[in-house]
C-alpha cells in the first residue's frame, strides 16, 4: 500500500516541490494550503506522513501541531517541520519527529522522505 | 607640708637643742662645782673631826706627863710609896682625865699596877687581859723604858680599839734614870663615840679592822692605803660620806672613820638645775610663741593671704571681680609685697597678653567670616552655574537619549525590514533552486548537456544568493544582539562531512583544492553551538574559496598545544593575502562595498568575516590573522570548550 504524505504549506510553489519530492520517494501525496483546509481534511484522514509549515494562514502549523499529537488517531503519523522561523521551530523540537529549517532543499527532503518510506515499509512487514 | 607647720617644726626643734644643750651644760658645771663642793666640806669635817682627837691626845698627854714626872710616882714605882695608890688611883682620877686604863711599869717591864674603869657605868671594871698580853717586853709601849720618849697612838685589842699613851717616870724635875713607864688608854668606845659626836655636831662611825666590814667599806679600805688618803662617797641622795684610816703603833692601818654629812649643797644645786630647767623651758615657749606670732604676723598670713587672692584669680581668671584683671592686695613693704608687686605685674601683662590674643582671635574670627562669606557666595555663584550646566547637560542628555532610541529604533527598523525582505527574497530562491534541482535530477525527463549546465549555473547562483541573503540576516541580528547560542555536543566528523558537503564542489569547480585534517589528539565529540562553529567554519572557507585563484585551502581542526583550554579552526589559502593597511577592514560589515579590493572573480559585499568575528565575540573566541599579500591567509579561531551542563548529560 502507498503511504499517504500531507504537505501543508501556503506557498504553493514551494509546496510542488515538496509534493514532487515526496512523490520520488514514493509517497501518495496531498497538498493543503491552509491551516483550516488541514484541519478538515485531518479530520477523515490519517496520513503516514505530514511536512508541516508554521506560518500557516487561518491556523497556525503550531497549533495544528499540538492537536495533532494529542489526538491518538495520529499515533503512527511522522511529522516534519519545515520553517524558516528558527525560533518558532525550537519550539515544536518534542512534538515533531524532524524539524528542519527552510530553505529545504529538493534533494534534502526527498532523502529524508526515501528513509521515512524504508521505516514504514519495515514496519508494514 | 604647709609653711606654718614647717615653722612650727623650725621653731619648737631649735628651742628643744638649745634647752637640751643648756641643761647638759648647766648640768655638768653647776652639779660638778656643787659635787666638789659637798666634797670640800666632807673633808673639812672629817679633819674636824681628827683634829678632835688629836686634841685629846694632846690633853691626855697633858696629863700624862704630869702624873709621869712627878716623884710620888717615881717613889712608887721604885716601891717606896705604897699610899700612893689610894692616894692617886681613884674613880674620880678616871673620871676627870676621861681614861679607862691605867697601868704602870716598872723599870724591868714588870706590871706594877693596873686600874680600868668603865666610863659609862662609872664603876671599876677588871683589868683586861688582852692588854695584858700587849704588854710583852717586845711591845712598843715600853720602848720608853729604853729611850726615854712617851709614845701615843692606837691599838687594837679584841674590844675595841684603845688610844693609848706610854711615857717615862721620871722625876719631878724630869731627871731620871728612868724608873718605870706609865700607861695611859682611853677606849674608843660608844662613850667615846657620842663624846666625839657631840663636840663635833656630826654624825660618826668608827669600824674597828679587826671586825668583819661589809664589801663597801672593804673598798674604801682598799681605796685608803695610805693614811693620809682620804675618800669620799654619797651613800645616797641624802647622807654623803667621808672616811679616813686610823693607825696603830705599828702605822698599820687600826679602824676606818666615818663621817656622815647630809646632801644638802648637792641637792640644793639639783633644785637649782631643775628651777634653771624650768625658767628655761618657760622662755622657750614664750620666746618660741613670740617668734611664731611674729613670724605669723609678718609673713605666714600674708603668704596666705596672697595665696587666698591668687587662688581666687586662678579659679576664675575671667571674673570681672575676682579674675585676671585684678591686682592682689598685700600690705607692708618688704619682699613679699615686692613678690606681690611681680605677681601684680604679671598679672596684668597676662591680662593685655589674653585681651591681646582676644582681640587677634576677633580679628581673624572677623577675618575668617569674610573669607567664609565670599567663599561662600563664590560657591553659591559656581552651585548656579553648576545646576545651569547641569540643566543643560542633562537637556544635552534627553536629545541624546532621544537621538540615541531613534538610531535604535532606525536599527530595529532596518533589521525588521532585512528580516522581512530575507523571508520574503528566501522563499522565491528556495523554489528556484527546488525547481533547479527537480530539473537537475531529470525526473521530467532528460536534459541535454548543455541545458544541464544551465540549470547548475541558476541552482550555483541561487544558492550563493540565499547564502548572501542569510549572511545579511545573521549579521543584522547579531548586530542587535539577537543571537542565542544553543549549545549541544556534536561529533568533529558531522563538522567536516558538513563542510565538505557545501564546499568541496564549488571549490573543485573553481579549479581548487580544499583538504581537511583534524589532530589525533582532539576530541571526538565537543560542546559548543554546532550552527553557529559551522557557520564559521563555513564564511572562513567561502571566504578562503572567494579569493584564491589557485592552489590549496586546508583546514585544520587542533588542540592547541600550550593551551588546554582551547582548540583551534585553521583556515589556510593561497590566495591573493591581505596587505596590513587592509587587515583592520576585513572585519568591518560591507568593507567591499567600496569596490577598491579587485572584486575578480567573486562577488559580495564583505560579510562573512564581520559575522564571524561577531560570532567570535559572542562565542568568546579569539580570531588571529597571518597573510602576506599574493602569497596567502592564514585565518586561526581559538575555541574554548565550554563545559557540558550535568543536566544536559542526565537527560
């Protein structure tokens, strides 16, 4: 089964790299624009992984983030942060799995995503 | 010791020698003149006294001779006149010639007749038979039978002592031969005694030697060995007595005579010493008393009385009644009130000297008031002055405070401003390079050679771009000390595969070298901010790769060999150097902004070695520059290792 990556990030631009990224790793991947646009669609969705901006509009990524962790739905759910706010990033350092500070590179995330895929799949078996 | 007391002790211990002194003397003289005195007269009597009984040996002899030289006698004594003794020898006879013995001799010394009579009971008394035994031929008393003298003087018989006369019987006419010795003995006897004491008026005493003597007067035997001595002795403070030695026949010494005198010369001359002694002593004390009244009178109460006033002057020298001002009043006119008249002088050259000295402390006191209140207005003046100033200082102040929070606040601006147009510039770089590397990968598709040098040429720049922009970022914040150092132990090889990572392609791309060594002796791990060491790290290099055309760049990573403390980033190149004048610029935000370092084959605008001396500042490192231009740059960074929290290592 294709694991299911989020990429939630107002940039669009930025978000189709991730997205493209993500994707050569093998990821199915969604792309939501919006704190509120996430949060809805979290609501009957369970993603494998999220990549998750904090400069959100409508709901900030920090509070999407602590929802997120209290909810047990989404246990098995790898989240990485990906900002340009260093000190905001301090912040989610024990909620998040990964936090890497903007500007990510293609290069970069699609290895980290190729590594996630390779835990998942192990765990799958 | 107060002078009158001195005085008295003066006084009363000259009159005590001088009294002492005149009895002693008195005493001597006057007691020793009564004493020779007294003697004088105890002698006198006691020659009376002699003279008394030799006046009896002469009337004995008298009468002696008469019955001696008498034919009646010598007729009997031949045996021829046997009435004679009736006729001659009777009480009456005794009586008369004052005798107790009688005796007569004949020419052969045979007794012819012998009478005794006791005066005092005025009967006859027996012969004696110690005079008997007297009378042997050798005796002195018939030394008249042979020469023809009479012999008077005493002897000594157990009785008593008897004075005695023997003398020849002769004819009336006094021619002989000599027909016998007559003998003639009048005992010195309490008869004769009171006798003796009664023609005398004196008190006697007659001590036979033949009788024991009591030890005084053994000493005054000893005392009169020879006759004609005589000695005299108080028996005590009444009676004083004078002895004499009577002798016998034979001149040997018969009884001792005393003669007893009253003691009233001598103790007339005590009575005169002890009256003397007294009218002494009387006026002692009263010339004594007199001295001391005179002497009271004179000095001692004016002394006082001067010491009264000067006491009163020293107790209070400021009274105007009794103080300094005032003169003492002695009167007389001798050297105390010469002594007064000093003081007085002195007291009033005290008193102008104080008034003087007052004056003077007035005048200075004056003096220094003056002083005081144009000091004191000179300070009020300068205090004006001073809060003016410090009014307009602290105006001066408020602008510069003013000035100051807008500079601040121009600062706070311009990094808020940087801020945002790095956040805003990041994000379309992050996409290009995103889409770059999207293209670079070939995911849609292959590229030609060509177009896949174009796409590394827009990632290349992109990518220095975002750097520029990042560097502009960093150094804006550090600037407002808005960078925090996160600390956290990392490995030395995470640091290098790091730097290798960003920098070995572009380094290699620029026809360079870029080698690596780390000391065997550095830590693996160390502690310290591992973002902000690489991002010195990296400027270093970057900076190193900006200005080398050719050759090398190493990096060493090393524990410094005289400094435990520390260890050291080295970044060495080959490159064009830095000239000395340059070398206080290279620090300095946008040095190369000017444009007056040849900006070949590089571009920027000089901030990496601002940031990373600011992050030396803040990392409390030490930066060290070694260049020679067109030979190279040796930059070297002195890290301290910080230590590790314990907490850090619990969690």
């Amino acid at each position: 089964m294709t694991p299911m990556a989020f990429i939630i990030e107002d940039d669009l631009e930025l978000s189709d790299i991730f997205a493209q990224a993500l994707g050569s790793a093998a990821f199915e991947t969604a792309v939501l624009l919006d704190g509120r646009q996430a949060e809805h669609r979290l609501t009957f969705s369970v993603p494998d992984l999220i990549v998750l901006d904090l400069h959100l509009p409508e709901k900030s990524g920090l509070d999407l983030l602590r929802e997120i962790r209290a909810d047990a739905r989404f246990k098995e759910t790898r989240i990485i942060v990906a900002t340009a706010d260093a000190r905001a990033a301090e912040l989610t350092r024990d909620q998040a799995d990964l936090v890497i500070l903007k500007p990510v590179s293609f290069r970069q995330l699609r290895e980290l995503a190729k590594r996630i895929y390779i835990e998942l799949d192990q765990r799958t078996l | 010791m107060s002078l009158r007391s001195k005085t008295l002790l003066i006084i009363s211990a000259t009159l005590l020698a001088l009294i002492t002194l005149l009895y002693l003397s008195s005493h001597l003289i006057v007691m020793n003149s009564y004493l020779s005195l007294e003697h004088e007269i105890a002698e006198r009597n006691l020659e009376r006294v002699l003279n008394h009984l030799t006046d009896d040996f002469a009337t004995l002899n008298a009468v002696a001779r008469d019955w001696a030289y008498w034919d009646d006698t010598y007729a009997f004594v031949q045996g021829e006149n046997p009435e004679y003794v009736n006729l001659n020898l009777i009480d009456a006879s005794f009586i008369s010639f004052d005798v107790n013995l009688l005796a007569m001799l004949d020419d052969n010394g045979q007794l012819v007749v012998t009478r005794a009579y006791d005066l005092q009971q005025g009967a006859p008394i027996p012969w004696p038979t110690s005079m008997t035994d007297y009378l042997q031929p050798t005796s002195p008393l018939l030394a008249p039978l042979g020469d023809g003298n009479a012999i008077q003087g005493m002897i000594l018989l157990p009785e008593n002592p008897l004075l005695v006369i023997a003398i020849p019987i002769l004819k009336s006419n006094g021619s002989g031969p000599v027909g016998g010795v007559m003998i003639w003995g009048r005992y010195l006897d309490a008869h004769t005694h009171s006798r003796l004491e009664e023609m005398t008026r004196l008190n006697l005493n007659l001590f036979p030697l033949n009788q024991p003597l009591d030890p005084r007067l053994q000493t005054v035997v000893l005392q009169l060995h020879d006759p004609t001595n005589r000695v005299i002795t108080p028996l005590d403070d009444q009676v004083t007595a004078a002895y004499a030695l009577l002798t016998d026949l034979n001149g040997t010494g018969a009884a001792l005579i005393e003669v007893q005198i009253d003691r009233e010369v001598w103790s007339r001359g005590q009575n005169t010493v002890f009256y003397f002694m007294m009218a002494l002593i009387a006026i002692g004390l009263i010339i004594g008393a007199i001295i001391y009244w005179l002497l009271e009178k004179w000095i001692l109460s004016r002394i006082a009385c001067l010491k009264t006033q000067m006491n009163l002057i020293s107790a209070d020298p400021n009274d105007t009644r009794t103080g300094l001002a005032n003169a003492i009043e002695v009167n007389g006119d001798d050297e105390i009130k010469t002594l007064a008249d000093e003081v007085n002088r002195m007291l009033k050259a005290l008193y102008q000297a104080r008034w003087q000295a007052e004056q003077n402390l007035i005048t200075r006191a004056e003096i220094l008031e003056e002083r005081v209140e144009a000091r004191t207005a000179e300070l009020n003046e300068a205090n004006l002055r001073l809060v003016d100033e410090i009014d307009e200082r602290r105006k001066a102040q408020e602008a510069l405070i003013v000035a100051r929070d807008r500079a601040l606040e121009g600062l706070r601006l311009k990094t808020q401003i940087l801020a945002n147009v790095s956040h805003d510039a990041r994000t379309p770089l992050n996409v290009i390079m995103g889409y770059a590397e999207i293209l670079e990968e070939q995911i849609h598709g292959n590229l030609t050679p060509k177009q896949s040098d174009v796409i590394k040429r827009i990632h290349a720049n992109a990518a220095e771009l975002l750097a520029f922009i990042n560097n502009l970022l960093d150094s804006s914040q550090l600037e407002m000390n808005k960078v925090s150092l996160r600390p956290e132990r990392f490995a030395i090889s995470d640091l290098i595969n790091a730097l290798m990572a960003a920098m070995e392609t572009r380094a290699v791309s620029r026809g360079l070298t870029l080698t690596v060594s780390v000391d065997a002796d550095l830590p693996e791990t160390i502690y310290n901010d591992f973002g902000r060491v690489k991002q010195i790290l990296f400027n270093l290099v970057d900076n190193a790769i900006k200005f080398t055309l050719t050759g090398t760049i190493q990096v060493r990573l090393y524990w410094l060999p005289h400094d435990a403390t520390r260890w050291a980033i080295q970044v060495a190149d080959t490159g064009i150097g830095i000239s000395p004048e340059l070398r206080e610029q290279i620090f300095e935000p946008f040095w190369q902004v000017d444009g007056t370092v040849t900006r070949r084959n590089n571009n920027g605008v000089g901030l990496g070695l601002s940031i990373v001396d600011q992050l030396c500042r803040l990392m409390n490192c030490e930066i060290q520059c070694e260049s020679e231009v067109e030979r190279g740059t040796k930059f070297t960074i002195l890290i301290p290792f910080i230590s590790e929290p314990v907490t850090e290592d619990l969690r």
